[in-house]
C-alpha cells in the first residue's frame, strides 16, 4: 500500500507562528487556498483510490480541490487531526514552542507515556492515527490512500512507523504547508519512507526498497527552538 501523508495549506496561524491545534481550527489563507488548488497537479502521478482528512477545517479545504478532480469523497477522521498542544494551545514564544516539540518527538522516540500538559499522551496520539492508517489499509495491497493532516502529526507518526526515518531526520526536516511524504508499506509488515517533501529519504535504494535501517532513535537536542522548526499545526 502506498500512502501519501499530505500537510494542508497555510492558515493565519501557520504565519502567526501560533501553536493552533484545536477544533475546527482556521482556514486557509489565500497562499493557502492556492496550494490546496495545485494539488490535484502536484499529485497527477498517485493513483488514488481514497481520500482522508482530519476534522480540522484547513485538512478539509486542502482536500476538496483534490476530490473534486478525481471524484471520490473526502472521508473526515478524528484520528488524524493535529497532535494537541493542551495547556501550550495558541502560543508562539520559543519556551512553548520547544515544550511542544520535545513532547512530540519524544513519542517518536518511545516515551509514548509521556503527555502534553494540558493534553494527549504518545500511546493516545499514536493509537489515534494508527487507526486511520489500519482503516486505510483496508482498501488493500497495490492501492494508494492519500492522508491529508498535519505537520507534527505527520512528521512525528512518520518517524515512530517507519523503518527508515530517525527522530533525527524528522526533527531536523520541517514540512511546509502541502508538502507530502510518501510511505508504503502495511500495518502487519511496517512501512518505509520513500519521500520527504519530494527528496528521496536516505536508505530508500532506486527501486524503493529501504536499504538497511536508521540509526537508533534519540530524543531531538535543544537546538530544536523556534529558529529551527517553527509550528507544524
């Protein structure tokens, strides 16, 4: 199966720099409805058989041009909508923005107990968009299912399924607004990344397979500040 995890286009909090995580959510701004509207080009190659969004309203706006050119039915899923910033909800200083991003990506890297103040936990977060991915898996083997969520919770799910990302390698590699990264794989045999905003992911050989696996997976250093990697949501 393959499955391009797509971020939506820009909002009004994306350039406010705003830990913005909540239902519904903005929508997007006019940048962001152009994006949305190059889609349909950008992914002329995927031969999609469904169509995911999360019940944000910027995932769903994202979607609807793509829909509407292939002509399938956008399917609104809970489980794949924003990692929640609880307590750090709507705002941009770099001490919350750093909270944030250890919380996540120490998900990624195991300590999936580990909660948001205020929030969800790793296990909860994980389970949630793990549920989308299985759901997704039903259409079957040799399909294409496109996934339209966030920038965290993309970046971190990526980094905690498949094989051939580190912690490293996705906090160090942001995603801008409808940028995709491609994984194939399953929810029984795993799943391999074989591109990040449309760079082959290191240890994908020419034919797609990973050729050997990543390094152990580590927190993210302090470095990870706003300068850095500011707000994925």
């Amino acid at each position: 199966m393959r499955m391009p995890l797509i971020r939506h286009g820009q909002t009004v909090s994306n350039v406010g720099h705003f830990l913005d995580t909540a239902r519904p959510g903005p929508g997007l701004t006019e940048l962001g409805l152009r994006q949305a509207a190059a889609l349909p080009g950008a992914l002329a190659g995927e031969d999609i058989a469904a169509l995911y969004a999360s019940t944000l309203t910027r995932t769903q706006l994202t979607a609807a041009p793509l829909a509407a050119e292939r002509g399938i039915e956008v399917r609104i899923r809970e489980g794949i909508r924003e990692l929640s910033a609880g307590d750090l909800e709507m705002r941009a200083d770099e001490d919350a923005v750093r909270q944030y991003l250890t919380t996540v990506f120490a998900w990624s890297a195991g300590d999936i107990a580990r909660r948001m103040p205020g929030g969800e936990s790793g296990t909860e977060a994980l389970a949630r968009f793990d549920a989308v991915v299985a759901e997704a898996a039903g259409f079957g083997e040799q399909r294409t299912v496109a996934l339209v969520s966030h920038g965290a919770a993309i970046r971190v799910w990526t980094a905690a399924r498949a094989r051939n990302v580190t912690v490293e390698f996705a906090a160090e590699h942001r995603l801008d607004n409808t940028g995709v990264v491609v994984v194939e794989g399953s929810p029984d045999s795993g799943w391999t990344a074989l591109s990040w905003a449309g760079t082959v992911v290191p240890g994908v050989t020419a034919n797609g397979a990973a050729g050997g696996g990543p390094a152990g997976r580590t927190l993210p250093g302090p470095e990870l500040g706003p300068t850095a990697d500011h707000p994925f949501a």
